[in-house]
C-alpha cells in the first residue's frame, strides 16, 4: 500500500528527530544516514522514487515542528541515553534497572 510506505518513511525519520536522545543520533547516524541511502536507491528501482521522494521532502519539512514536540519530550526524559541504548540493543532488564523511580 502508497499510503502506509509513505507515511511509515515519514514518521520513522520524524519518531527519530523528536525521541532520539542526542548522543544517540549521533552515534547511529552514518548508519541511519547508510540505510537510507540504500532504501532510496532500492525502493527507487522498485519504482517507488516519487513515492520515496514525497515521505523523504515532507518530513524534512515537518522537522522543524518535530524539534519543537523534541524539547519537551527531551526535557521530561526519565531514563538515562544508556539505559535508552541497552533497550534498542534489546536489553528490557537494563532499562528496568536504569529508570528513575517517580
């Protein structure tokens, strides 16, 4: 389906800008940056380029917003960037560890 490639490209570049604490973004963004690249020339040959192109234009575009929807979300973060990272390597159990308690 377009409209649910077009709109997962969108957000996940959106998702990223907004939640992604700095240090993280960073790190990971040469491959972030790498895959992208890939999925543009992939989905490209598939014949999605103006697809691809249109999810990729409108959420630079909406990235201003996406940075002011950033500050509060970075400013009320609770866990710490490497409890954050154990959990994207899949660690539940360091993240459980690594919260602050309310």
């Amino acid at each position: 389906d377009n409209r649910w490639f077009y709109l997962m490209r969108r957000n996940q570049l959106w998702i990223m800008a907004k939640n992604m604490p700095l240090p993280l973004l960073v790190k990971y963004a040469p491959l972030v940056l790498f895959y992208n690249v890939l999925s543009i020339g992939y989905h490209s040959w598939q014949g999605k380029a103006g697809l691809i192109g249109r999810a990729y234009r409108d959420a630079i575009k909406g990235i201003p917003a996406m940075l002011c929807k950033r500050r509060k979300i970075q400013s009320e973060r609770l866990m710490p960037v490497k409890a954050i990272e154990n959990l994207e390597q899949g660690s539940v159990a360091s993240c459980r560890n690594n919260c602050v308690e309310l």
